[in-house]
C-alpha cells in the first residue's frame, strides 16, 4: 500500500551544493511576501503582522527552512508556484514530510 503524500514541503536554507542560502534573514522574508495568504480572509489592524499559516519559517536542526503547507496549492496555485518557483531557482533542498509536535513538557 502506498502512503498518501506528505502534506508539508520544508525548504531548507541551504542549497544542493551544501552552501548555507543568504541573506540570513531569507525565510521570514520569503514567508513575509506570502503573508497575505489565508484560508479566511483576514482583517483587523494585525493582519500584516501574520504570517500564512500554510508558509512557517522555522529551523530545523540549525537550518533555517520554510514551512509550507500543499493546502497552499489548493488555494491559490499562483503562490504555491511562486514560493516552489524561489526554492528551485536559488537551488535549495526541498524535502517532503510532517512537523513532528514538540513533546510536552515533563513535569
């Protein structure tokens, strides 16, 4: 039986090559430009302040990478190109998986 595909796309800060991508701040830019990208709309004085919640900069094991949701695909195919259009032109390493949750906190 085969698995369904993974519902996330993490594209890591660093490129095929091994370099580390600059500028060091990439992630919550490239995050920032997709802000708007919500599966509601939404309003309010904060709402530039968000980010997507189906585009997340994070690290991972000390790398820098971005987050990003197939429902983003779904809806609005133009942005999902734009974001997987950045990834392959700068060379980065794109991986297919699921955030695994923090454990909670013992004690």
């Amino acid at each position: 039986m085969d698995a369904p595909p993974a519902q996330h796309v993490f594209i890591q800060g660093v490129t095929r090559s091994g370099r580390i991508f600059r500028p060091s701040d990439w992630a919550e830019r490239l995050a920032g430009v997709l802000s708007p990208f919500h599966p509601q709309a939404a309003s309010g004085p904060d709402t530039h302040l968000r980010y997507s919640p189906w585009v997340q900069p994070t690290v991972v094991a000390g790398i820098k990478c971005v987050v990003v949701d197939r429902a983003l695909r779904d809806f609005d195919e133009r942005a999902w190109d734009f974001v997987m259009g950045f990834a392959r032109d700068n060379d980065l390493v794109i991986t297919e998986a699921c955030p695994v949750p923090e454990p909670p906190n013992a004690g």
